[in-house]
C-alpha cells in the first residue's frame, strides 16, 4: 500500500536517498538498489590471502509504487506496478503495522489484515485476467495437439483457484515442478511468487512478541518478518559499533537488512559459495542443491561447459589450518566431480578445459 513506510526502508536497506514523502504514490519510477551481503568470512578470507580486492555477492532490492484497490483495472499506478513486479524473483510486502497520526494512510487509519487483503486481492485479479487471455487459446491449442491437454487443465484448475479469490501461493504443495514452470516464467503469475511479508512497526513493537506472534498468524505459511524502518533510518547515519548498540538497546539481535536478506536466501533457496587467492576473495550466489557444474557456470557459461573437478576445502578448515598449503598437508583439500552438490561453506577452485 502506499504510505506504509517502503522508501523510507528502502532507503535505509540500500544506503540510498530517493523520495521518501507522506503522500501516497511519492514512487513513480521504480527504485533499484544492489546491496552487498554483509560475510565476515570474506574479511577473514582476504587477510589469509592477502587479498587485493574483496567481492561480496549482492541482493538486488527493487522500491516499486503502492498498490491501491482496483490496481488490476488500472487505479492508482496499478498497470505500472503490476509490469514491475512480474520482473521480480519474490516479493517482500511491506505491511504498515505502527501507528502515526503524522503519516496519512489511504484509507484513514492502518489495519494490516485489510491491507494485505486489498494487495492480495488485487495480484489474484491481474493473475485471473492473465489465465482467462490465455486459457482459451491453451484448450483450441489442445484439441489440435493432445500432448497440450495437461498443460490446458492446469490452466483450468488454476483459473478455478484464483477466481475463489486465492493467491496460487497459498496452495502449499499443489503444482509440481514443471507446472511452476508454465505458471511462473511463461505467464509470470504474480500470486506464484514467493512472498516475505515485511511489517513495519514502531519502536515498541519490536519487543512485542505477542504482537509479532498475532501479525505473523495473519500470514502463514508464509514467512513473516518485522522491522522499524524509522530505526533503520536512523542505522544509517551511524558506524558499525553505534548500530550495535543502538540495535541491543531495543533487543533486537540484527538489522532489518540482514532479516530480509536471510529471509530471501531461505524463501529463494539460495546460499553462497566462497573463490579465494591472492587478487580477488568472491562469494557467489547459487541454489541450494547445485552441482560443482552449474556452480562454476554462474562465474562463466564456459566454466560449465568444459567443468573437469573442483578443489574443495571447508572455509572452517582452512581458517583453521592457518593457509591453503597447511590445509592441503594436513588433508582437508579435496577434488570433486561433476556429481558433487556444493556446500555452503565450500571454498573452491574450478578446473576446466575450453
């Protein structure tokens, strides 16, 4: 919704400084931010190496307008949003969960089940607009290739779903691989998406277990988080040792950026993988159940393609040993194959042929 506090968030999570104003629609053009993952591994990485440059891997966060009521018939800046988003690996809902007569909400006063009824609401209409264009050329599809029939019941069943007024999310477990195919990259369903949902509180919320406990019902199964984008603005502005202990002053273990981002990683299934030597220390981002192959393929398409072993050591093993050369000696260094299924911690070195 407008007004629920996501530029000012934004702004804190990616260091920026657009418009963050108490009207709504104050975001017209999307905003993009690419934030480094906070890793002390990479520090401890380049100090063993004596590195000369440290890469973190990166989260792209995107500030997109609010949505109102009647965003699937264009309201608001309802069509805009809507293109936005479909371009979005998961959605983080940023729901108004504090109290502010200085902040003006668009319908009066915030009531988070409601807001996020209307959001929900509206992406299941943008999504049975999209099934009921495409449904009937599916089915003529069908009866001239049969081998299309599947494909033009799931479109039924899908339509059915969404025209109960349910978000396709909410069918835990429904679709099988190859159906999020067709729903997610072919007709980029919004309600297929995976959703974190953001709720912004105050200061006091951010101890309030009850409270937490009572929004977090508003949304399961899915994975819910709380911020104070009024604090993390105020993160902002202050070094590593200040954020510290202004987050323990309010008992809160960590910022609402690394929240978000260890909620992203858990929702996309992703993890990291560490490269590291003298000119560069490197985390890359891959999915979690990747092969040594498709690992090396994110550095470059030919790293895949002509992939012959990977040397692995544990980033705790090699910490431990104190060098790469006292982790080979005392057997912690290791060569995998195309088969291997890389490890979080994995520190690796690819060898291919091209």
């Amino acid at each position: 919704m407008p007004n629920v506090g996501k530029s000012t968030l934004f702004n804190a999570l990616t260091d920026n400084n657009i418009l963050a104003a108490n009207y709504p629609f104050a975001t017209i053009e999307p905003n993009t931010g690419i934030v480094p993952i906070p890793d002390d591994r990479l520090h401890k990485l380049g100090q063993l190496y004596n590195t000369k440059k440290i890469v973190p891997a990166t989260v792209t966060f995107v500030d997109i307008a609010g949505l109102v009521a009647g965003a699937s018939k264009g309201e608001g800046l309802g069509n805009q949003f809507l293109a936005n988003i479909r371009t979005c690996n998961a959605i983080a809902h940023v729901v108004r969960a504090f109290d502010d007569p200085n902040v003006q909400h668009v319908d009066d006063a915030p009531n988070p089940k409601k807001d996020i009824e209307i959001i929900n609401t509206e992406l299941v209409l943008a999504d049975l607009q999209t099934v009921e264009k495409r449904l009937p050329q599916m089915q003529k599809e069908a009866k001239a290739n049969p081998k299309l029939k599947p494909q033009a019941d799931l479109l039924e069943e899908v339509r059915k779903v969404l025209d109960s007024g349910t978000p396709l999310f909410a069918v835990d477990g429904r679709w099988k691989a190859e159906d999020g195919i067709l729903l997610q990259k072919e007709l980029q369903l919004l309600t297929m998406k995976p959703i974190i949902y953001v709720f912004n509180i105050d200061e006091a919320g951010l101890t309030d277990k009850a409270k937490q406990q009572t929004l977090a019902k508003l949304v399961t199964p899915a994975r819910a988080i709380f911020v104070c984008a009024k604090l993390e603005h105020e993160l902002q502005s202050l070094d590593e040792a200040d954020r510290m202990e202004l987050l323990e002053s309010y008992g809160v273990p960590e910022s609402g950026l690394l929240q978000l981002i260890h909620a992203s990683y858990k929702t996309l299934g992703l993890q990291s993988y560490l490269t590291a030597g003298a000119d560069e220390v490197r985390a890359w981002t891959i999915a979690k159940g990747a092969t040594a192959p498709q690992a090396a393929g994110v550095i470059h398409g030919d790293f895949e393609k002509g992939f012959i072993a990977a040397q692995i050591v544990d980033y705790n093993d090699l910490i431990s040993a104190g060098s790469e050369t006292a982790a080979r000696s005392a057997g912690k260094v290791r060569t995998e194959g195309k088969t291997y299924v890389m490890q979080p911690n994995d520190v690796v070195e690819f060898r291919f042929n091209v």
